[in-house]
C-alpha cells in the first residue's frame, strides 16, 4: 500500500463538482476582489467560530501580522514591547511579531502535550509583556483557564493563532473566540484549505476589525484617502467561494480526522513510540498526529520503504534557525527534544480505516519485523 501524507486531490476530489460550480459562479460574476464572495465567507466563517467580526485576508502570516499591526495604530501595542509565543511554533507566529518592531518572547512547552507551559509562561511575563500569542498546534487546543487568568490579571491581549485548528472547541467555545483576536490560515494543507492562500482574522471587537479591514486595503477607510500606511491583504473571490463550500463539510472532515487518530491511538502499542495526548470531545481537530521517537530519522527512513510518507513538524525550531541568528546562543531544551524526536503520520479527512490500520500494524513492526 502507498499511502501519502496527505493527499489534496482527494480531499478536495469528494467536493469538486460543488466547488468547480461555486468557483465558476465567482469567475462569471466578473466581480473578483471584496464582493459578495468575500462578504458571504466572513459570515458565515465568523458565525462559525462564534466571533462578532471576520475580516478576510491573503493569509494566515497575515492574519497575524495585521492584528499587531492594528493594535499598534490603536495604541493599546507600542513598538518594543513584548509578546509571549511558543518556541515550539512555525515561523510565521514569530515573524508576525518581529515585523512589527515587537519584541517575540519564547516560552518552552510542556512536553506531554506540545502546547505552551502556562506556568513558564507566566515566570516569562515582565513589565515590558503586553500580548500572549497562543498556537493551537498541531490542532490541538492551547487555551487554558490559566493563561486566561495570566492575561486578565496583567491586562495582556491574548491572540490565538488558529491556523491549524479550525473547529477545535474549548469548553463549548471555537478557537479563535478565546482571545482579543485570532489570526487564521486557509493553505490548502490546512484543515479549512483553499485552493491557494488565504486567510481571516476574527475578534469581537468592532474597532479592531474595521482597522484591520483598512490596513488590508492600502490603509484606506474610503477609497483614495488614507488614514494608515497600509499594505495589500485581501482574500479573493474564488477563493471565498471555494471556502463557503468546504466550510460546510469543515465540521465532518474533522470527526473524520479525529476518527482516525482514534484508529492511531488504539493500534499504536510499540514500546518505543510515544503517542500525543489523546484529544477530549473536539479540543483536538487532529490537524496533525505527531508521535515521537528517539529514532526519528531511523523511523521516518523505515516507514518510507514501506511506502508511508511522513513529515516532520518541525525539523530544525526558530531559535535555530538563521533568520533568528540573533537567538543562537539560546537554549529550549523541552521545544528541542521535540524538535529532534517529532514524526507527523499521514493524517487527513480523505483517509480510509484501511490506511490507517496499515500504518499502525506497519509502525508496530518497526525493528523487529
Ligand atoms: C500555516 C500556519 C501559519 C501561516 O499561514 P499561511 O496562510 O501559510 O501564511 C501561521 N501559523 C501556523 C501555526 C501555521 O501552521
């Protein structure tokens, strides 16, 4: 059997008469930029994860970028001061900070589970600190009654990085309703996937969107006069309608993907193999499954022969990497050792149990075959 890590064409393949009509609705439209489209998606996305505002952009960086970026115009963020993210993340959550003259502070997670360590993150927090950016990774809820307490109590924004995790719930709530604001990422990978980039930004707060909305469009509250030096962020039609389509099977693909996790977590008995936590109703949409091992390479080499693909998430952590040479001297054991030991098996809503079954009984032989 070959099996991918994850395979587009047969996700979006279950979808792709009714995203083939939605999308050629857009093209005879004649309309492609900030219409009916784009107005539908923000919505019904924005009712989705149970937020008052949703503002479509080009990206989930810029998602992230731009909620920053507008709380600095707002005044409630001044360059220099410090925003708290994990150090096991992907890039894009510390460059969103870095590009707005903030200050990203790193904070370990907790091994058990790959999400930030509330209690370092609290040791982490100074006079300086005015943002916490949590990542729901790997689809997994990062939210804790804690780190709502940290932020409440010294008056920090809390922004979700929800780019991994659409659909995940906490207690009843969306990611993405948690916080001051969320930055959210439609890659094609992800598990609310466009056909290309895009991305959305969600809060309640009104002000907020409506300066996000304009720093998006060249800064401009009304055409040709501009309050902000903006830039160009904008989610296009196709895309809003090939979103609107798959948002309806958004909540099935993820039973799906929790389905087969729980195939993962039930067949996976190798003594050598740590499995993540298992999820508790939706507080873990299954965007990835990482295991861990101290044979990585070894393990990824040997699954690879047997035709299963695999990934790795992430390879090499941002202290590590030269575009923060700045931070080589750093050390974060705890987000290092998951560096060196992380494997993500294939996983996605098209999976069959079959495929699944196979991974697992193919993992359980590792090393005495
Ligand atoms: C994918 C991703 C992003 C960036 O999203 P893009 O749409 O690719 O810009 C940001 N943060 C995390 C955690 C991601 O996984």
């Amino acid at each position: 059997m070959n099996i991918p890590f994850l395979s587009l064409k047969d996700v979006n393949g279950r979808y792709m008469e009714e995203i083939q009509r939605a999308a050629a609705g857009a093209l005879d439209s004649g309309w492609y930029l900030q219409g009916k489209e784009n107005a539908g998606f923000e919505e019904a996305y924005g009712s989705y994860i149970g937020s008052g505002h949703c503002v479509g952009v080009a990206n989930g960086l810029d998602a992230l970028t731009l909620i920053l970026r507008a709380y600095l115009e707002l005044g409630a963020l001044r360059p220099g001061d410090e925003v708290i993210v994990p150090a096991n993340t992907y890039i894009a959550t510390i460059l969103a900070v870095s590009e707005n003259g903030l200050k990203p502070v790193l904070v370990e997670p907790d091994i058990r589970t790959y999400q930030i360590d509330e209690k370092k993150l609290e040791a982490a927090v100074s006079a300086r600190t005015k943002a916490v950016m949590i990542v729901h990774l790997y689809g997994k809820c990062a939210y804790t009654e804690t780190i709502g307490r940290i932020c409440r109590e010294r008056g920090l924004l809390l922004i979700e990085d929800n780019a991994q995790a659409h659909g995940c719930m906490y207690r009843g709530r969306r990611t993405g309703s948690l916080g001051n604001a969320a930055g959210h990422s439609f890659y094609p990978g992800k598990n609310l996937g466009a056909l290309g980039d895009a991305g959305a930004v969600t809060t309640d707060d009104a002000l907020l969107a409506d300066t996000v909305r304009s720093i998006a469009n060249y800064g401009s509250w009304k055409k040709y006069i501009f309050q902000y030096k903006g830039r160009n962020s904008r989610m296009d039609e196709i895309q809003a309608a090939v979103l609107s389509v798959k948002l309806k099977y958004l909540e099935e693909d993820n039973d799906r993907r929790i389905h087969i996790a729980g195939i993962y977590m039930d067949k996976i008995t190798h003594p050598d193999i740590i499995l993540p936590p298992a999820g508790e109703g939706k507080d873990y949409v299954c965007h990835i499954f990482p295991v861990r091992t101290k044979e990585r390479d070894a393990l990824q080499a040997y699954l690879q022969e047997c035709g299963i693909q695999t990934m790795i998430h992430y390879p090499v952590p941002p202290h590590r990497q030269m575009a923060y040479a700045e931070w080589q001297e750093m050390e974060f054991p705890v987000s290092e050792e998951i560096h060196a030991t992380e494997l993500s098996l294939p996983m996605g809503p098209a999976m069959r149990d079959e495929e699944a079954e196979y991974v697992a009984d193919v993992l359980n032989r590792w090393k005495n075959g």
